[in-house]
C-alpha cells in the first residue's frame, strides 16, 4: 500500500506545486496591476476577474486532497478526548466516511457544472475583455477528487491496520513556525 500511499503524494505534490505557483502568478499580476495603473496610468484589463475566477479558485480547490492528506481539517474534540483508541479509531473511520460521500457528491456535481460550462463556452466580459471562465470550474472536480481519493485511502488504511506511506514533500505549513515555550518547573508558565 505504500506505493498508492507514495502516488497519492506524489499527485497532491503537484496539486501543491500548482497551488504554489499560481499564489507567485497572483502576486506578480497584482503588483503589474498596481504598478500599471499608478506608475504608467494604464491598468489592466480584467485583473479582478483573474484573481477571483482563475488565481483564488485554483488555490482553495487544488488543495482539498493535500488538506486531507495531511488531516488538516478543522477538528472539534469535544468527545475524542474522552475515548479509547478503539473508539477513537471509530470517530476517525466515520468522518472518513462522511468525508469520502461529501467529496464524491461534491465532485460529481461540481464535474457536471464544469462539463456544461465547457460546452456552452462560459467567459466574463468587462471593458471589451472577454475571459473565458469554464476552465476554472475544473478545479473543483479535481480538488474533491483528489480529496475523495485521500479519504478512501485513508479510509482503507484504517481498516487494514496498515500505514499510509504518505510523503512530506519538504516544508509543512500545517507545521507550527515556532515552538511552544517550556513550561516552568511550578506549572504556572512564564
């Protein structure tokens, strides 16, 4: 199972790096804008349209299968505090569940919007800009799919006892920036 685990990594690897390079994409069109429109007088045209529709959508949606890999969600634990590893691993295998039916329902529908904006040739226009917009419906299919694979995965793991194998691809922004202080010897902190 580690080399699914290892694929599964690899594919929100490059979900990651896409999501990465958008985020850099997004920043240099901004600034051009800013820079455009005070500096030379000229803006571009339809830089909101790109950032909302193309640049923030591929960032929230390429990176649900990453989110899920890495269990990042938000949690509440309210009752898992007070269980036992067995129940725990039940509350673990339900949320998987319901995650897993969430996401498969999300990236059916959210497939067939993208499949009918496609054919109809979806696009904004804003100045005499015409943009087209049906690509950007596909990273919501992608996104869910990515994060109903992870589930399932993840799902399929629990019930076999086995390890994930995911891997780490170099820097966590899941991980604390820094580490907690060290509390004093009475108990009472700093």
């Amino acid at each position: 199972m580690s080399l699914i685990g290892r694929t599964i990594s690899g594919l929100n690897g490059l979900a990651t790096a896409i999501c990465a390079a958008v985020v850099l994409l997004l920043v240099f069109h901004v600034t051009l804008e800013v820079v455009m429109r005070y500096v030379v007088g000229m803006p571009l045209k339809g830089t909101i349209q790109f950032v909302s529709l193309y640049y923030m959508t591929a960032i929230t949606f390429l990176a649900l299968g990453v989110v899920e890999q890495r269990d990042s969600h938000v949690v509440v634990e309210v009752l898992s505090n007070t269980l036992g590893p067995r129940g725990l691993a039940v509350c673990v295998a339900i949320g998987l569940v319901l995650s897993a039916a969430t996401a498969a329902g999300l990236a059916w529908r959210t497939w067939g919007e993208a499949m009918k904006q496609f054919r109809g040739g979806a696009f904004v226009m804003e100045g005499g800009f015409v943009l087209p917009t049906w690509p950007t419906y596909f990273f919501l299919p992608v996104g869910f799919g990515l994060m109903l694979i992870v589930a399932l995965y993840r799902l399929g793991c629990l019930a076999t006892g086995r390890p994930t194998g995911f891997v780490t691809h170099g820097f966590d922004p899941g991980a604390p920036v820094f580490d907690d202080p060290p509390a004093a010897a009475d108990g009472k902190g700093r």
